[in-house]
C-alpha cells in the first residue's frame, strides 16, 4: 500500500523497501478515472525490485503522485 495525501507535492523515485523480491504490478489505482481520479499513473507498468547490497533489502522505486494511493502485488 502507498498513499499520498499531499494536496500538490508528489514525489519523484520514491524508494521503499519490500519485504520479497520480484516483479509488482498496480491491483489498485485511486487516480483512475474509474475512481474520479486523473488517469496519470500508466495502470500497465512493472516495478521490478533492486537488492540493496549494503542494507541487505529488497527495494522499490515508483513516482508516488500526489493526492493517490496505490495497491501493488508481487507476480513473480
């Protein structure tokens, strides 16, 4: 789960840690038209995790816009 509630700031490479590795893709997007919302996030993208060899974590990148909140599950 991610959620930005910020009325206009969003929030480029926003980095999180995830708990496996893999492929995640968006379940639910609030930005949707669907929802009321703008249809500025691409539903289609992949995110694919990075392993932090320092921290010993698997991370995720995503642009995090403002006013959404997204459900992403792993695939593979």
């Amino acid at each position: 789960f991610i959620f930005n509630f910020h009325v206009n700031h969003s929030l480029p490479d926003y980095d999180f840690i995830v708990k496996e590795p893999g492929n995640y893709k968006i379940i639910l997007n609030t930005d949707s038209p669907a929802y009321g919302g703008h249809g500025r996030i691409e539903e289609k993208t992949i995110f694919i995790t990075q392993y932090d060899e320092d921290k010993k974590v698997n991370r995720l990148k995503i642009y995090n816009t403002n006013r959404t909140a997204l459900v992403l599950k792993r695939t593979k």
